[in-house]
C-alpha cells in the first residue's frame, strides 16, 4: 500500500485551501457538486466518482457523477445503495470483504471503493463515493484522509450556497408577496373609490389580465335572485370566439360550475375538457382556463374567468391571491348594487314623503281656498241673504293670502328638488349667505347669518360642503315643517372643529319621532356629517322650535 509522501500531502492541501477559495464563490448547487465530484476524482485517481445528497428522509435529491455509464445511472435509478452512516467506507474488494457493502441490483462489478461523508453537525448531508483506483488495486489511508478533507471543505461549500438559495428564495418571495400586495392595495383603493358597477369590473379585470400575463378575461354576473350569469366585461383577444355563448346557469359549463362549487377551478387541457361549452375559444388558440368566483357575505356576485393561449401551472399563493381579488371585487360590486337599491328606495321614500306633504299642506290649503271662494260666489248670488259687499272682500282676500301662502310652499318644494351646489371660489360664510337668501325669498322667513370666522380656507373643500349641505337641508324642513317666522344661522370654530346651528322658532316637533317629523332630510344630514368625520346633534320640543348642531374637523378624518 503506497503512501503519499509529505510533497505530496502539501500539495494536495494546498490545492484544497485553493479549491476551498473556489468553492466558496461558487453559488450554483449543481455546479458545485460537479466541480467536487472532478476534484475528488483527480485528486485519488478515482475510475468513477460520486456525489450524493439526500433530504430530510434520508431519500437522494442530488445526484452528480464521472464517468459513469449512462445505462448504469438510469438502471440504479440515480440512488447508490451504500449506507448512509457518518463514517468513511474503504473496501478493496467489495465481493470478498468482510465488511459487506450491499450494491444495487444490475450494478457492475466493483473493484474498490471508498465512501466518505458529507456532515455538518450533527446531520448527514450526503456522500462522496469513489469506485475503483486507476493506478493501485485500493484506495489508501492517506486517499481517506484527503477525501475527508475534501468533505469538510465540500460540506461548508454546500452549506453556504443551500443558505444562499434559501436566502433567494426567501427574497423572491418577499418580492411577489410584496407585488401582490401592491396590486391588491391599488385594487382595493380603485373599487373603494368609485361608485360604478363598470369601473369597478373594468379596473379588476384588466389589472389582473396584466398582472398574470394572461390573454383575455370575462366577468359573468349573477342575475339578483335568479340562477343566470350574464356575461358583463370582456377584455382580450378574439372576441367572436366568446360570444357565441354569454349566458351560463348555475352547474352549467365551467362557468356554472364555479358559481356552483364557489371555488377556483383551472382547465388545462380546453380541446377535452367537458367542462368547455364553447369549442371556438379551444380552436382560436387558447389552451388554459381559470375560472374564479366573484363573492360578498357569503352570497355568490359573479364569475372572473381568465384565459391562457399557453399552458400556465398555478401556485397556491396564486389561488390565494386571486380569492382575495375575487372578494375584493365581489364586495365592491355588491356595495354598489346595494348602494343603488339605497337610493331607489331613497327616491320611493321622498316621493311619499312629498305625495304626504302636499297632500296634508298645500291639496289642504287649496281646498280651503276653494271653500272660501265658494262662500263668496253664493254671497254674490244670493245679495238679500248676505251680509254685502264687504263680506266677500274680506273671503277674497282670505283666498289671496292663502293662494300666495300655497304658492311659497310650493316655492319651497322646488327649491328642495333642485338644490343649490356650493360654489367653490367663494369662501363658506358666503355661500351660507347665499341660501339664506334663497330661503327667504321662497318661504318668505327672516334670516339672520353669525359667522364669528372669516373664511374657513385650512378647511377642506369636501367638508365645507357637508356643512353647506346640511345648512340647505336643515332650512328646508324649516321652510316646510316649522311655520316659523324667523330661522337663524350660525358658523364658528373651536378646539380644531367647525360647528354650524340652524335654529328657528317654529312650533318644533317630538325629537323621538324625528325620522317622522324631518322625513328623508334628516337621515341625508346625519350620513353626510358621518362620512366628514363629525356628528350631529337634533334638538327640538312642540312650541319650542328646534336646532341643529352640527361638527367636523377642520383637519384629519374626513378630509379630501
């Protein structure tokens, strides 16, 4: 058995502090192995050389060699049988040792052999194997020595670039969830910004289509209490391919049959999916689908479907993203439908508000006026029986003022249904003076404007708004409600707040039939002021008249 000589063990080492250097610079995992693998080979003399990594259950994951024979790599299935113990293996003759080492099946004929661990810590990383000597009959004592050598450096090698990886791939997912994020903020800031059914579908569709770098996209919505979806956004490629069929039931195609599962479902394979009810997409190229449900409480909006003209494989952070889209977008749908329901029943509600109103105050006061003119009429044509003249000016004179009195509520009415907008170039005090001039021209009741500040400018234009708008709704059920004869209105700031009270003197109302008394009026009041970030507060008693008080903050909350 030949020693090295101690040239030759300083060469060796010097050549390993040199491919240590190497090693360490050298991130590919793969190439690594494959440049240990020609260094253990070169530096004994090896025939063949080896180098095995396995996992967490002890099965291979990597698997790197020199010149071995292809066949034989493939008929061992990549996975040499020697054991997976910490120490090192030096047999001359495998058949005849004492210390058997078991080959796999259909493995050639081994001459000689030395195993050498890979162990970092306490864990087995894997093997380095060498088969065969080409110039002695055995590896020696002193091949160990080096190949263990090698190990040691090999292992630090593979622990930095494993490290490495991990590393990159924890970046890389940071990087996509930190994307995802982005695209699902800067959806949920577009839908929770508008206000229409067609922006919301139209700013989500065509995000995701480029987000995912698909071809073309749909979105079906559900017909309210019914089982259809129709097909309401198409953006994309070959539009003719699509059309032909833009109606699906609930379980029908794939469509259907996502509503129905209210689960993401994908198609690979269009041309034999059963699913595809529409052989058109399949012959214009398009061979994926992913069809995600559109949801909000629990109750299904309508369907996203996304198209592929290639083959796309979908990650579980994919699904989870695109759920979360799908919510996103279902909500805003439903909000909106909800908050056009709102205002239908808004309209229903003001329409027998103002049918109750004209039928109690002005149909009442026009009939009254008929009743005197009546009496006049047959004061005229019965004279002997009346008491003259002077009689009937006086009733013509009742249905004068009562004419005009109907023709100021009436007056008000209008000036309700079509109300003044703030005007933006002027400063707040002067657009309050401006519907109090208009109040008093239509209901004929004194006004008097307070304003303790001079133009309210750090105030945001949104919030003098909601204050200009409550001041218009507040006069209004004066005008209607109160029969007052004087409405005051004051402006002021205190503690980083703007305060607004519209009082008047008329005959009041109970405040715990508020919602009776002030009819739509006073829920559009207390939505506005909320929405600015302020309260409000209803103050009234019959014969004492009533109050409104409201605030917002001059700053923060509210604020656009």
């Amino acid at each position: 058995m030949t020693k090295l000589t101690q040239i030759q063990l300083e060469h060796h080492l010097g050549a390993f502090h040199q491919v240590s250097r190497d090693l360490g610079s050298n991130l590919s995992l793969d190439t690594l192995l494959e440049r240990i693998a020609r260094l253990a080979h070169a530096q004994v003399q090896a025939h063949k050389a080896i180098i095995a990594l396995r996992d967490e259950a002890g099965e291979i994951e990597n698997f790197v060699h020199i010149r071995l024979v292809e066949g034989v790599v493939k008929r061992v299935n990549g996975k040499p049988g020697w054991g997976k113990d910490r120490q090192g293996v030096s047999l001359p003759e495998i058949g005849n040792s004492i210390r058997r080492v078991k080959s796999p099946a259909n493995h050639p004929e081994i001459a000689a052999f030395l195993g050498v661990p890979l162990v970092s810590g306490e864990k087995v990383l894997g093997h380095i194997y060498l088969i065969d000597k080409e110039d002695a009959p055995e590896f020696t004592p002193d091949d160990e020595r080096l190949m263990k050598t090698l190990a040691a450096y090999a292992t630090v090698a593979i622990t930095n670039v494993r490290l490495y990886q991990n590393i990159l791939s924890y970046d890389h997912q940071l990087n996509q969830q930190n994307e995802d994020l982005a695209l699902i903020n800067d959806l949920a800031q577009t839908v929770a910004n508008s206000w229409d059914i067609k922006e919301i579908m139209s700013q989500t569709l065509s995000k995701v289509i480029d987000y995912l770098g698909v071809s073309t996209g749909e979105i079906y919505l559900r017909d309210t209490g019914g089982e259809d979806l129709r097909l309401s956004l198409f953006r994309g490629d070959d539009f003719n391919a699509f059309y032909p069929k833009n109606i699906f039931r609930v379980g029908e195609g794939i469509v259907g049959r996502v509503a129905e599962q209210a689960k993401i479902l994908v198609s690979n394979s269009l041309a034999e999916d059963p699913r595809i009810l529409r052989p058109a997409i399949h012959k214009a190229g398009f061979r994926s689908l992913m069809g995600i449900p559109l949801w909000a409480r629990r109750k299904l909006v309508g369907v996203m479907t996304l198209f592929s003209k290639s083959e796309r494989i979908s990650s579980e952070r994919e699904f989870e993203l695109l759920t979360t889209i799908g919510t996103w977008a279902g909500i805003a749908i439903e909000n909106v439908r909800l908050q056009q329901k709102s205002k239908r029943m808004a309209v229903l509600e003001e329409r027998e508000r103002i049918g109750m109103d004209l039928h109690d105050g002005i149909i009442q006061s026009l009939y009254s006026i008929g009743l005197t003119l009546d009496y006049g009429k047959m004061i005229l044509e019965n004279p002997k029986e009346s008491e003259g003249t002077e009689d009937v000016l006086d009733r013509l004179n009742l249905a004068t003022s009562g004419i005009n009195n109907a023709i100021n509520d009436i007056r008000s009415y209008v000036s309700d249904l079509r109300p003044s907008e703030m005007v933006e170039g002027k400063t707040l005090p002067e657009n309050l003076a401006f519907i109090l001039e208009q109040f008093e021209t239509h209901s004929q009741i004194k006004g008097e404007l307070e304003v303790t500040v001079p133009s309210l400018n750090g105030l945001p234009f949104q919030k003098k708004a909601t204050l200009f708008h409550i001041c218009q709704e507040a006069l209004a059920n004066t005008a209607r409600h109160s029969q007052a004869t004087e409405a005051k209105v004051k402006l002021w700031t205190v503690d980083g707040r703007a305060y607004l009270k519209v009082s008047d003197n008329g005959k009041g109302f109970n405040i715990d039939t508020a919602d009776t008394s002030l009819g739509h009026g006073l829920s559009n009041m207390q939505r506005r002021v909320r929405k600015a970030g302020g309260d409000i507060r209803i103050d009234s008693a019959p014969l004492k008249g009533t109050t409104v008080e409201v605030w917002v903050p001059v700053g923060g909350a509210g604020g656009t």
